[in-house]
C-alpha cells in the first residue's frame, strides 16, 4: 500500500459522490490546481469501503464521515465511526477525526497521525473557548487542525476570518459555514488556511464556493494579506461576475486589493459600511435588494438624490459616498441606439434597477411610465420619479418604442420571458437589465429575438457600469473593451 501524506497547505475539492461510478466521474471533474481530494462517505447513497475511493485519483485523498451533530450525515453509533476511520486511514487515507469522539485521547488509536486531521464543527456561532479549542486540538498530535463555525451574518463571517489570521501557524484551519461564509472563507485562505475545501459540482457544506472560483477568481493559492477590501453586497451573490471581473483587474495592474462575495440578509443591521475590519473594506457595489437601503449608507450624488438608489458605495477620507452607475449602464446602452426624443418607453419593475432606468431613459427624452406586479408601489414610485405608471393588467395590451425588464426575471432556463409576448409583436428595442453568469441569453432576450426586435442585453449594461465602478474604487485607466474582454473569458468552459 502507498500512502500520500496531504500537503500543507491543502486546497482540497470535496467530493459528495451517490455511488462508485459517480465518484470516479466527480474525480475527473476536480480542476488542476487541487493538491487533494475529500470524499464526503456520510453524503455517498450507498455505503462503500474507503478503499475503493484512495486510488481513484492520483492525489492524496482525504475521507470524511460528518455526523449530524457536526453538520453531515452519519448517524452511525461510535464503535462504527472508529471502525471505519481506522479501515480509511488503513488504507492510505488520511482521515478526518471529530474532536469530540474523544478518539484522538487514546494514544493507541492511530498512533501515525501525519495522516489525521482533528476537526471540530460549530453549526451556529464561534464556540465562547475557539482559542482554548484550537490549543487543545494541536495538542494531539495530528497533522492539521480545523475549526469550522457557523456564521449568521457578514460580521460574524469576517470575525472568524480574523482567528484563522490570529492562528496562521501553518498546520490550522479556521473558517465559516452557512449562507453568510463566503467572504470568511475566502479571507480565511488568503490568511494562510492549512485546509481550504471547495466543492466540485455539488455542495458538501453551506455556504460554499466552487473550488475552481477560489483558485481563479480569489487565488487563494497565493496567501498574503491585502491592502484594501472591495465587494458586491447582495441578497444572494450566486450569479454575480463581480469578483471574477474587479479581482482581474486587480490582478492585472498589481494592486494588492481583493473584492469579495458579501451575502447580506439585513443591510441596516449588519451594516457593511460600519464594518471595522483589518484590512479595511474601501467600496462596495450594491445589489438586489439593497440598492434603496445603500442610498441612504452614503453622502449621495446627484444622481442618486435623482433615483432614490444607490448601486456604489465608496470610502473617501474616512467617509462614505453613494454613486449610482447603473445609471450610467442604462445611458450609454440606449444612446448607442438613438434618442428617445418623441417615443415612449415602459419600464416593468419598481426596484432599484427600475428607478436607474426610468431616470436613464427620461433624460434620453423618451415618455416614461413605470409597471410592477404591484400597482400601488409602481405608482408610488413613479409619482416619486415623476413619470407615468401603467396598471399591470394593462401591460399586455400596450404599446411603446423601448420596454425595459428592470425584475430579476428571465436569468433561470426554466423562467418565461418578463415581457408578454404580445407588447414584442410591434418590434419595440428591448432592453434587459439581467444576465446570466454563463453569457448566455435570458428568456426575455429569447424571445425578443424571436420575434425580431433590436434589443440590449443586461452584459452591456453591466460592462458600462462596471466600468464606471472600477474607476470609482480607483482602478486606472479601465474600459469598455477591458471588462468585456474579460467577461468572456469567464463564459468559456
């Protein structure tokens, strides 16, 4: 038997496989720059001998059984978890030992432990003794250590991020689990994680990023500690190409920042712009739903008194400021396709996007009325922005030059069009203010197309704001053909 002793640091693809033939196909998935493979047997469909994973792969493999206690899925009694641990580290792999099975007291059991690494998981906060732990873990003798803790919001996410920097000895991890972790888990691997997990098409554990985006997007195989902080502020941030785009640029011109996923439930209490982190975060772009909540975060400009919503958020001389470039996205986009002096446009949707584009296209002169699910709020806020509303059971029945898809509609292959068909049988230009992280079309694109009318899709859009936002957090010399340039790549496969 060979046996492979998992570098340190590891940057290990976790593996959830339902059976034999579907583990040897997850194992070809695993990208190039993984120095080790988890198998995840508490989350297999069928159990099967740890033996017939090892040498599925060529790198070393770690074998995890999680209990439910701890997160995972085994539910086995003691005397099982510690014979099938001993058969996994038998045969050749290293295996991952919960701290509280007290396994690890007992100098007998596994008495080679270079290929042990002892975890402890605390589902729902940092444990009161998170240091004392740690200590206690190093104290046995295993290869690495790893404190995995549940974040409820962005603040607790960045403080466990802080001990993993605290506890950079080379041989520990400490990182998040749960919808709120991503930023933690990234800080956590450029802080010098020993262990960094990410999942290889399926989730092993909440609060996941792909192990492919770390390693491209983040380059949390090059630890250090950045400068500046910047992110995208989002109800949900699974389809946003915002990191992928700003960490290139970075990179591209060498400036020690890194831009992060920040998933926010509640933008007034976890409150990014009070975030008071090591490194500092200098700027945020804001998402949905927290555009209108972001206006109110900032000294606004001028555009953003117009809107009532703000997709920029920007540290200058310790205060913040609050910009609007989708604003800007919505402008130039449509300029290229001449004014709207004389002709009407509908824009469906009430939130922040919606006001950007209402605002955009009157300032182009077209005759602007505003349509949402819920007609009282479409009226309000068109009273608020001084355009029309249209009552949305009438939406079908319209007609205009320009119709705008300003709700999150259309970006999910099983979504329908955000538009009726019938307003697209006059060829109106189309515009849709979403996309989809893989460049392909939206349904609403789609069906536009379809029926041939001129449109714009979302990409355009966010190319230009984007690149006002990068010019914002002060990335020099950006452009349109830059950003779009890189985009693309990123749709590649």
């Amino acid at each position: 038997m060979t046996t492979k002793t998992v570098p340190l640091p590891a940057y290990v693809a976790s593996l959830a496989p339902r059976d034999a033939a579907d583990a040897r196909r997850l194992a070809a998935l695993v990208p190039a720059g993984a120095n080790a493979i988890e198998w995840r047997m508490d989350l297999a469909e069928e159990r099967l001998p740890a033996s017939s994973f090892v040498a599925l792969d060529a790198r070393p493999a770690i074998v995890t059984w999680r209990s439910l206690s701890e997160g995972g899925n085994f539910s086995g009694s003691s005397d099982e978890y510690r014979r099938l641990v001993a058969e996994a580290h038998a045969a050749g792999a290293t295996v991952d030992v919960e701290q509280a099975r007290g396994l690890l007291a007992d100098p007998a059991f596994l008495p080679e432990r270079d290929r042990v690494i002892v975890s402890h998981h605390s589902p729902f906060s940092l444990p009161d003794d998170a240091d004392g732990r740690l200590a206690s873990m190093r104290s046995n003798g295993a290869r690495a250590v790893k404190l995995v803790a549940g974040a409820a919001d962005l603040p607790a996410s960045l403080r466990i991020a802080a001990l993993q920097r605290r506890n950079a000895d080379g041989r520990t991890a400490v990182f998040p689990m749960g919808p709120a972790s991503p930023p933690g888990r990234v800080l956590s691997a450029v802080f010098g994680a020993a262990l960094v997990y990410g999942p290889v098409e399926r989730d092993t554990a909440a609060g996941q990023l792909p192990l492919s985006d770390l390693l491209d997007v983040f380059e949390v195989d090059r630890p250090r500690v950045p400068e500046a902080l910047f992110g995208v502020v989002a109800g949900s941030i699974a389809r946003s190409l915002s990191p992928r785009l700003h960490n290139a640029l970075f990179r591209s011109r060498q400036l020690p920042w890194l831009y992060l996923p920040l998933p926010v439930a509640d933008f007034e209490r976890e409150n990014p712009t009070a975030l008071e982190f090591d490194p500092p975060f200098r700027g945020f772009a804001v998402t949905q739903p927290w555009k209108l909540a972001a206006a109110r975060a900032g000294r606004p400009s001028e555009d953003v008194r117009a809107i009532g919503a703000a997709n920029t958020l920007v540290r200058a001389r310790g205060r913040w400021r609050a910009e609007n470039t989708d604003l800007d996205g919505v402008f130039d986009s449509l300029a290229d396709h001449d004014t709207g002096e004389g002709r009407s446009a509908v824009v469906v949707g009430a939130g922040g996007a919606a006001r950007a584009a209402a605002i955009a296209a009157r300032r182009l002169g077209y005759e602007v009325a505003l349509c949402a699910r819920r007609d009282a709020e479409a009226d309000r806020v068109a009273a608020e922005l001084g355009v029309d509303s249209l009552a949305w059971m009438d939406l079908p029945a319209s007609e205009a030059d320009l119709y705008v898809n300003a709700t999150p509609l259309g970006w999910r292959d099983d979504e329908p069009s955000a538009l009726p068909a019938s307003v697209l049988e006059a060829r109106p230009l189309v515009f849709d203010c979403v996309y989809r992280r893989d460049g392909r079309e939206t349904a609403t694109i789609r069906a536009a197309r379809e029926k041939k009318c001129p449109t714009v899709e979302g990409l355009q859009m966010f190319v230009v704001q984007a690149v006002r936002q990068a010019q914002l957090f002060g990335v020099p010399e950006v452009g349109n053909d830059e950003v779009r340039g890189i985009l693309e790549r990123s749709f590649r496969p």
